[in-house]
C-alpha cells in the first residue's frame, strides 16, 4: 500500500470509507425491517400530523417506501456522504500541508497539480463506492423485507447522491487549497450545505418563499426526485460540472499559492 | 555574483559546462510587508560544501524554499543545476535530496515504510544505501514513527535525503536533535558526499558544524546577503584577539593608537586586543614594554559571524571584517 500516493491515500481513507459503508448499512438493516414491520403505524401518524410536516418530507408519507426513501436518500444518505466528502476533500487539498508532511512528499519529484489530482480521485472512489454498498443494501434488504422499490429509482437516488456529495468535496477542496486553511474548507462547505439544506427543506413551508428553495444548492439534489422519476440528466450534469468546476478552481488555487511552513 | 573556487572534484561529476548546482539573481520574496530575501545573487560550485549562516528570520529557510518552488519568488529567479526552479521543479526534485527545518513524518508508519514509500515515489533508490546510511546514523527504523524521539525521526528524515544519492543536497538545519556522536557522523557523511563530487547546501544555526564541513559560508542578515567568502579567507580577514601578559601595569591608550587596533580591554597587568591587518605595529609598541607572556587565538567562525551582525547594530550596513 506503499507504492505510490494513490495507494498511500487509498489506505489513508480506509477507516473514513469503512466507517461509512458500515453506518449505511446497519442503517439500512435496521431502518428497513422497521419500516416494514411498523411503516403503516408510521403512516398514520404522519396522517395525523400537521400539513406543513408533508412539505417537510416531500409528500413522501404516504407510503413504506416512500418513508424509506426519505430517511436513506433525504436525510441519512446526503448526511454520511457529505461529511464523508466534505472531511476528505478539505484533506486531499491540505491535510499534508497541515501535518507538515508535505515537504518531505515535495522533495520527491512531485508536482503539487499529481498529489492534489491524486488524493481528489480516492475521495471521488470512496464516494462511488459508498453510494455503490448504499444501493446494494438497499436493492437486497427492500427485497428480503417486501418493500417495493423500484430498483432502476434506488440506482438514480444513489447517482445523484454521489453527484452531490462530489460537488461538496469540490467546495471543501477548492476553499481549502485557495485558503491553505482545513478550518475554512470545513466551515464553508459545512455552513453552505446545512444552509442550503434548510432553505430547501423548510422555505417551501411558507408559501410565497417556495419558489427560492429552488435556488438552493440542496434543490441540485432533491430537485431531481430520482426516487419517483429516474435520473435528471440537466441536474445531475449540472451538479457534476458543478463539482469539476469546483476542483479546476481548487487546483488553480494550490498551483498559485505559496505552501505554509 | 558571488563565488569562489570549491575543493577538488570528481571528474565524472563535473565538466567547466555543468551547470551551477545553485544559481539565484535577484531572488527576493515578501510577505505582505516583510521583507524576507532582498535581491539575493549567490553561485554555489559543484562539489563544495556551502554553509549557509544567518540568524532565525534572517531568511535562510525562505531562501530554500523558493528553490523548492514552495513558494513564489517576488522578484528574481533561481535555478537548480541549470534549470528553472518555477518551471523545472519537478525536474529538479530528481537531482536533489532535501531535508527540511520543518517537516513530519508519517506517524502510523514505521521509519523502514516511511523511507520506502518515499523511495518508490522516487524510483531508482539502491535499499543498500538505506541499510548503509542507516547503520551509520544507528537509526531504528523497525519503530513507528510516533514511537520515535527526535532525534530518530531526524535520523529517517536525513538518509530520505540522502538515500537516493542526489546531485545536490539541500540540507536546512540537519543536525537538529542529534547528539554530538551523530553529528559528527552527519558531518562525515556531508564531507564524503563532498568528496565524491557532490554538492550540499547546508543552512545551519551551528556554526560550529558549518566551520567544520563547509568550503564556503554565506551570511544572510535580514533577507540581504552581506557576504559569500571561503572560510579560511573569512578567518584570515577577520579580527583576531591578542592576549598580551605584561611585568606591570601598562597603559591601554598606548597600544589603541596603534593602526588596525580595534578595542583595548585592560585586566591588571594583562591587555586583550583585537586587531585587523598586519600584527607587525601592533607587536613593536607592545614590546617597548616587558611582554611576559603572549597569546594569539584566529578568530573562529562565531567572531566572525557575530561581527557581522554587531555591525548592523552599529549601524555600519552591510559592512563586516572584509566585506566584499
């Protein structure tokens, strides 16, 4: 695992992606027999509840699935993913600089453009590959239990959520390595993402602010439905070059700047 | 353009064509308003032993740093056996091994896997350059790093740059946390490295060290170059001190009068002088008096180098012993 800084990264991000898959999974195995078992009773509490907790949940109540849906791929999935993208990306740009490990990678003949480009392609392999076991889980678990899901829908939810999270690990990264700054990368995609979830999530509450929601990075996501209605090929492009953009402004930064001793 | 002629050489190493293993004009980088290199003109040969003196912030760090490419150059340019050190950096990085002042390593690994995993982004490493610097520098590298003590971390971080045998080294404060028996070793190994027509660029606070290894000194004070000069050049020029024992009290003003005399210090029957130039004067008004006992000592590279910087707060510029 030594041979070179993919490698070297690969294993570096072992833990986080470990971590990851594993509070994915024991979500999705203990969320879906749960909803299975109990998801009508849930169904009519949520009847019961006030209109605005709908809008809440994006209409989303009404069915197992649909509850199933909303806690994987509105609230826990998107949670997971992006601190997972958002920590390691702000990583990829200056955890060595912050370590102070970077002068002696340095003294070898690296350019900063390869350890950067490098350490971003484990982070965005770690994403795919977390959304891949979410998908999986999910596609095996929704089978065992007899929740209906459609399986195409489940890939297109896992899709678009490993876009999203892609794009907030670009933020992290370009921020950190225009800054020099892990704190900075952390607090604006942090403060950017919780912000934007809010205003998507809770905007719509209030009628005459609805339509601003959509201006929300949040809305790059569950702006799709992808649950209901497959992939969004303008979003989903949209968020993509949303996140190379966001690496390209990344990378310029750290080839311009001076490295911190 | 500062330089001076290195020691014998290997001729494998080097042809009258080669290229300067260090070549900065007007290097000069700010920070915001501090000033930390000022048009720096330096040429260090091939095969020599450069020592690279200054203070803390006197700007040896930022000077290495900017031939690195770590940071950008304000001004100026700096090349590295000929290429650029913009533009060429990652070029550059194959010829040189480097040790910085500042650095970690990485804790969960042992000392063996750190220098292995530099050595295969390196390419090209012999493991019995490994196995020799580290039976030389006695390092434990079975050890995670963060079991180790500085010193041991100093001694992996040292045949990382040595290991590969690079052209040049570029050493910034290498014997930082050795103990005296290790240094030693380090001095050893930069004067074989030396001899076998290599180059080391050697930025140290210990002037001890730099006098015992090094062919030529630069001595940077506040980002400005205030001399490049061999070190026995340095010492000939410099101030020397005379202890002069006389069989009674003589008077100070007798012999500070005298032409290169700098300062007089009078101690019962004894005289402390230091002098520049010819002793010659200096000797013929002392032994118009009973000399029972003289003492000279050559000035040692700490005089010199403290010379330099009380000169500054004298305010006499960039001006020390010889100054060129």
């Amino acid at each position: 695992m030594l041979s070179s800084i993919y490698t070297k990264s690969v294993r570096d991000a072992a833990l986080w992606t470990i971590s990851a898959v594993v509070i994915l999974l024991v979500l999705v195995v203990v969320a879906l027999p749960a909803y299975s078992s109990f998801g009508e009773e849930y169904i009519t509490l949520f009847e019961s509840m006030p209109e605005w907790i709908a809008v809440v949940y994006g209409d989303e109540t009404s069915s197992v699935a649909g509850l199933v849906g909303t806690a994987l791929f509105t609230l826990m999935g998107p949670l997971v993913l992006l601190v997972y993208a958002i920590a390691l990306g702000t990583g990829a740009a200056v955890g060595e600089e912050e370590a102070r490990t970077l002068p002696l990678l340095l003294a070898n003949p690296l350019s900063r453009s390869r350890v950067l480009v490098t350490k971003a392609l484990v982070v965005a392999g770690g994403i795919v590959l977390i959304v891949l076991a979410l998908w999986l889980a999910v596609e095996l678990v929704a089978g065992l239990v007899g929740i209906e899901m459609s399986s195409q829908d489940v890939l297109a939810a896992s899709v678009h959520l490993a876009a999203f999270a892609l794009c907030f690990g670009s933020l992290a990264l370009a921020t950190a390595a225009w800054s020099g700054s892990s704190t900075l990368g952390l607090a604006v995609a942090g403060l950017v993402a919780v912000l934007s979830y809010v205003a998507s999530t809770w905007l719509p509450i209030v009628e005459s602010l609805a339509d601003l929601a959509e201006w929300s990075p949040w809305h790059l996501y569950v702006g799709a439905n992808a649950l209901h209605e497959g992939i969004d090929g303008f979003l989903l492009l949209l968020t993509l070059g949303l996140a190379v953009a966001l690496f390209g402004a990344g990378l310029l930064g750290l080839r311009r700047r001076d490295l911190k001793e | 353009m500062a330089s001076a002629g290195a020691k014998e050489q290997n001729p494998d190493m080097t042809t009258s064509a080669a290229p300067a293993p260090i070549r900065t004009e007007g290097l000069t980088k700010y920070y915001g308003k501090v000033h930390a290199i000022e048009g720096l003109d330096l040429e260090i040969e091939r095969g020599e032993v450069f020592g690279f003196l200054g203070p803390n912030g006197a700007g040896k760090t930022t000077t290495i740093r900017a031939l690195l490419h770590f940071v950008f150059p304000t001004r100026g340019r700096a090349s590295i056996l000929g290429l650029d050190c913009v533009k060429d950096a990652v070029a550059i990085r194959r010829h040189i091994g480097y040790m910085p002042s500042e650095y970690a390593l990485y804790p969960n690994l042992t000392g063996a896997e750190c220098l292995r995993y530099y050595a295969n982004l390196r390419g090209g490493v012999d493991e019995t350059e490994v196995t020799r610097l580290a039976t030389r520098l006695d390092a434990d590298l079975s050890r995670k790093v963060s079991d180790l003590s500085t010193g041991n971390r100093q001694k992996v971080a040292l045949i990382a740059a040595f290991m590969n045998r690079p052209e040049l080294l570029i050493l910034d404060e290498p014997s930082t946390g050795l103990d005296p028996l290790m240094q030693q070793e380090l001095q050893g190994i930069i004067r074989e490295t030396s001899a076998d027509g290599r180059t080391v660029f050697l930025s140290s606070h210990s002037l001890a060290e730099v006098e015992r290894v090094a062919d030529r000194v630069g001595i940077l004070r506040e980002g400005h170059l205030v001399v490049v000069e061999r070190v026995d050049t340095l010492k000939r020029k410099a101030i020397r001190r005379l202890d002069l024992e006389f069989d009674g009290p003589v008077a100070a003003d007798a012999l500070a009068a005298v032409p290169g005399v700098r300062s007089v210090e009078a101690h019962g029957n004894s005289l402390s002088v230091t002098f520049e130039g010819s002793v010659n004067a200096l000797l013929r008004v002392a032994l118009e008096h009973e000399v029972v006992n003289l003492n000279s000592r050559e000035a040692d590279l700490e005089e010199i180098f403290l010379t330099y910087y009380r000169g500054d707060e004298n305010g006499s510029g960039g001006g020390g012993p010889g100054a060129d």
